[in-house]
C-alpha cells in the first residue's frame, strides 16, 4: 500500500527471514563465523542462541546460501516431533528414499547412515541445522546426539547445528544432557542491536528496498529502539505500521510522533509500558546520578564486607578465553574463538565517576522535565513503588523501596546462605565472606552479565539502584528464559530482565562450593581430591574404566588434557589448570544435591 508511495520496490520490513535483507552487524559477522568454523573445522555440535527475533532463523538462511556445492543441507524448522519424526524428517530433506510404512527407527537410520557414507566417499559433507531447539524433548535431544556416532575414523558424517533461544542454554546444562554438551565445540550467543545498529538497520533495509533517502528522522529511530530494546523482529514491525501511518497522513518522513501511534496499534500494552517506564525513569536521572555517585562512594562492596580479600590472593582462575596468544595455525581467526559473553574479571568495581557515566547511558537520558533538587516533587521511581504497593504487589519498584533490606541489612546475605542450608549470624570483626569460609563456601563477587550468571548457574546478589539514589542489594534466586526472582526481607517478584537492566550495572556476589583443602588443582598436585576431581571428570565426560581400576591422586599431565578437553568443551579458557569456573560447572554437572542451581531444571 505505501511502496509505491515511498518509492519502495518491495516490502522493507517483513518479518520473514529473507537473507538478502539481513543486516550484518559485528555480533552477527561474529556469530556467522562461529557457524562456518564450527561446521567446516570441528566434528562437533554448533550452537546459536539468542532471543526471540534476534535474527537466528535469518542468519541460518544466509549460512544456507553460503553453503559450498560440496554440502547437502538439512534444515528443520518445526522441532515438536518425536524421534521417529524428526529421523524421517531428516531423510526427507536429504531426499533419502525409506519405506513409508515403517515404524522402525532403526530402519531410517540405517538409510541414513549409508546415504552418509556414500556421501563422503564422494567428497561430500552433510549437515543438519534444527531451529527453535529449546523445543526438543529430551528424547529427541538423545537421539540427535546419537546421529553424531554415525562416522568414520576420522570425521563425523553429520554436522548438526543447534540454534534456539537462551533456555536452550539451560536444558543443554542438565546433567543427564552432558555427552551431548560436551560435544558442543563452537557457540555463539545474538546480543540485540545498540541504539546505533538500530539505526543502521532501518537504513540498510530501506536501502535494499529501493529507498535511499532518510525517512525516519533521529528522534523516531531513538524511540524506536527505545520500544524494541534492539530486537529486529519488533523493529520491523513498528516500521512498517509507521510507514503506513505515515502514508495514511500524507506524511514524507517519520517522527517520534508516527512511531508512538504505530507502537499504540502493534505493541502489546506491557512491551509499551515497558517503555514508558523507561522514559518516567530518564526523567529523575540527573537527581538519581547525584545520589549514586554520592552512594557508590559512601557504600562500594569492600566497606559491606562482601569482598572476600583472602581470595584476592589467590593466583587468577579458569576464566572463558577472551583473547588466545600465538593460535597455532589450525585455528579459526580471532573473531572465531572469541566467545560471546565471555566472563567478566573479578575486579574491584570502577570509580564512581565512571560507574556514574554508565548510568547515564543505560537510563537513555530524556531531560525535557527534570525533577528539581530540594522540590516537594513525587520522583517517578517512588510513585512506581506506590502504585505497586496499592495494587498488592511489591514488583521491582517495591523491592527497591524496601527499607528492611537496604545496603546496610544484611538481609540478603542471609537469604543467599539459606538457600546453601546455613544460617548466617553476623559477628563482630568478620565479613560475610569470611563466614561463608568457616562453612566450607567461597564468595564471587565479579561484574558482569545476566549470561555470566546462568553460567554460574548459582543464585547471587545483585546490586540495584533504589529510589533514593542509594544501592540495594537484592537475591536473585531463580532465572527462566527473561524472566528473574528477585527477593528482599520476604517479599519477593517476578520481573523480566529488561525490567531491571536499567537499575543494575553488573555487580553481583554468589558464593561456590570448592574442595575441602584447595580450590585450585594443577600439574604436580598429589591429593585426595585430585583424585576425586579426576572421577568428576570421568563421570561427566562418560569415560569408564575397567573393573579394578583405581583413579590415581597425582594431577599429572593424562589429568591436565582431561581438564583441558573438559574446559574446551565448556568455552572456558584451556589452561589445563582445574580453577573456580571449571569447578563450579562440575559441581553442577555432577547434580550435587546441596548445591542451589539458578536452573532448576538442572536437578
């Protein structure tokens, strides 16, 4: 209806994934060369995640048509099947013929396997991309993992690419799931757009429509992003009810105006008052800074007591690899073997005037109506709390306006102990983390994002800012998909992370479980729990021995490839060295009962 109006020569923004008109941001370049690597150079899985709309389905497109001559693809996008299914799925996309009326599975697989084999005895490689895995029952998930046994001595005869939202992270961490995840050897994980992507996007996709020329003014791609948080599904949506918007009104550009209205017609009403929240929020920032700055100053996580300092001491631990140092020559370029997410390094938190400027951007600054320092004013964060506190539920803004468990309570400390089945007693000349040593249990106090957390997989304490321009510390006891728990002297609340990412700037505290005696093994170590860490491994990576076989207690250098293979598997940093990162994901791979998990369905 409006093409012809703008000069379009076809739709610029449909939501369905056409590759000619996905926008290639770095974090997309990214994520595609962590697919060609992990497809052409490993023998292993290869797993995409992002949220929804991110741009999975588009970017297995583009992978699709990249694809040598040499390779046969099979792409499944409907995973609700059974095994049976799913097998005969596969044979149908590889154009394998089978008899329609088996029920046996055995009998397509034996089909597939010879047409495998027959396809590498040609020079052939064929590969298997299932979108929208976080779908897959467990069943399923087994038997893709077994199509992978179909090989030869050299090389898998399948490739399987896995792409699925963030949850499909979660299911792959379960213990009865690790054989398949430790044969995951590349993953990459679709942040969504910055404000500037955004705006490269609606012009890189008006572009290849036919149209040049700026329609949609600055402000109307600022609000854009505002109401999408950068997720291309919703942005191509919003454009193209604006588009017609406009074209309704005789409009030749777009304001932030049209795009309210578009937003009003296509948004679901929590996703807008999402963003109204935002703006409400931007409005108090210049006072809330003041405070912060003023807060952060008065109140950092040393003078709480909540740095352990003993573990400051210890040499750097297992970390994800950020950067590799003198690759040999098999391996991908840098922008390959940088994993998404990495985590970040337990440091002291930065200065006040920096954390302050962080602040500053994440709130997205809107100062047409500032509140007025000294005035009788409601600040919108406060008349949020109310609203909630009238309705009966305390939300995000109750809990932050909590004065039983403000940063000078040790309420949250308290809760994070009983979910390890301690009770913590303040004493005198004793930090919590000191406390937490006497009970067996170590403090992480690092800063990062809400991916660093699921990979800890262990409940923490986040650090939000509060109404009054102060910091509380909160518990986070649970997270599903974008969805957290977060908890305060006995009231507690669902809230999505979009919801508290304004308030936080990635400092968290959870505490671990390490070995009894040390809690980091290497080469030369000669132990009891050497010996128990080799059995660890052995039990998560499926490696059996036979009967009268004694594990041995000396770290030696067999040991030292077990826990390098273990932390390639797992996007930890192969350094051989059985640190804090790898012996938190063994702990949780092992389902040690009295550990809490973030992911409950871990257990």
């Amino acid at each position: 209806m409006y093409k012809s109006y703008f000069g379009f020569g076809e739709t610029p923004f449909a939501i369905t994934p056409d590759p000619k008109f996905l926008y290639m941001s770095q974090r997309h370049q990214d994520a595609l060369a962590h697919l060609k690597y992990g497809l052409f150079e490993t023998n292993g899985f290869v797993l995409l995640t992002g949220e929804v709309g991110t741009g999975k389905t588009a970017l297995c497109r583009c992978l699709l048509e990249q694809l040598p001559a040499t390779i046969d693809a099979a792409l499944i996008l409907n995973p609700r099947q059974t095994a049976f299914e799913l097998v005969a799925n596969i044979c149908d996309e590889l154009h394998i013929d089978y008899p329609h009326d088996t029920t046996s599975i055995k009998v397509l697989i034996d089909l597939l396997n010879a047409h495998l084999l027959e396809n590498h005895a040609r020079g052939r490689r064929t590969i298997l991309i299932i979108d929208e895995a976080q779908n897959l029952s467990d069943e399923v998930l087994e038997q893709v993992r077994l199509l992978t046994n179909l090989e030869t001595t050299k090389r898998k005869l399948l490739q399987i690419l896995l792409a699925g939202q963030p949850e499909l992270q979660a299911m792959l961490s379960r213990p009865q799931l690790r054989q398949l995840t430790q044969r995951i050897t590349a993953r990459y994980h679709i942040a969504p757009l910055t404000p500037v992507e955004t705006g490269a996007y609606i012009r890189h996709r008006m572009g290849v429509a036919g149209v040049e020329r700026p329609i949609f003014s600055k402000e109307a791609i600022t609000k854009i992003h505002k109401l999408c948080r950068g997720t291309p599904r919703l942005i191509n949506i919003i454009c193209d009810r604006a588009l017609l918007g406009a074209y309704a009104q005789n409009r030749p550009t777009i304001d932030a105006r049209i795009v309210n209205q578009a937003a009003q017609e296509v948004l679901p009403e929590t996703q807008r008052n999402l963003s109204n929240h935002t703006v409400r929020v931007a409005a108090a920032a210049m006072l809330l800074l003041s405070f912060a700055v003023a807060a952060y100053t008065l109140r950092p996580w040393e003078r709480l007591g909540f740095t352990d300092h003993k573990e400051a001491d210890a040499v750097a631990e297992s970390r994800p690899a950020a950067t590799e140092t003198n690759p040999p020559a098999s391996t991908p370029p840098k922008s390959v073997i940088v994993p998404v997410e990495a985590d970040a390094e337990t440091t002291t938190p930065p200065a006040s005037n920096a954390k302050a400027a962080v602040l500053v951007a994440r709130l997205d600054m809107n100062m047409s109506s500032p509140l007025r320092p000294g005035s009788n004013e409601t600040s919108p964060l406060e008349e949020a709390a109310q609203i909630e506190a009238d309705a009966g539920n305390p939300g995000l803004m109750g809990l932050l306006s909590n004065q039983n468990c403000n940063s000078g309570t040790d309420v949250a400390i308290s809760a994070l102990f009983r979910l390890w089945g301690k009770e913590y007693q303040a004493q005198p000349n004793r930090t919590p983390c000191e406390i937490a040593r006497g009970e067996g249990l170590r403090c992480l106090h690092s800063k990062g994002t809400w991916n660093n957390l699921r990979r800890y997989n262990r409940p923490a304490i986040v650090e939000l800012l509060t109404p009054a321009g102060g910091w509380q510390h909160l518990l986070v006891s649970e997270i599903n998909g974008d969805n957290i728990k977060l908890s305060c002297g006995g009231d507690s609340a669902n809230i999505t992370i979009g919801q508290v990412d304004p308030y936080w700037l990635g400092e968290f505290l959870l505490l671990w479980k390490p070995p009894k005696h040390r809690s980091r093994f290497e080469r030369g170590n000669n132990s009891r729990e050497v010996r128990q860490l080799r059995q660890q491994l052995d039990a998560v990576m499926g490696v059996t021995h036979p009967p009268g076989y004694t594990a041995s207690s000396v770290f030696d250098e067999e040991l030292e490839q077990q826990v390098i293979q273990f932390q390639q598997a797992n996007s930890l940093q192969p350094d051989g060295i059985a640190g804090r990162d790898t012996l938190i994901l063994l702990n949780t791979l092992t389902a040690d009962p009295s550990i809490p998990l973030l992911h409950y369905s871990n257990r």
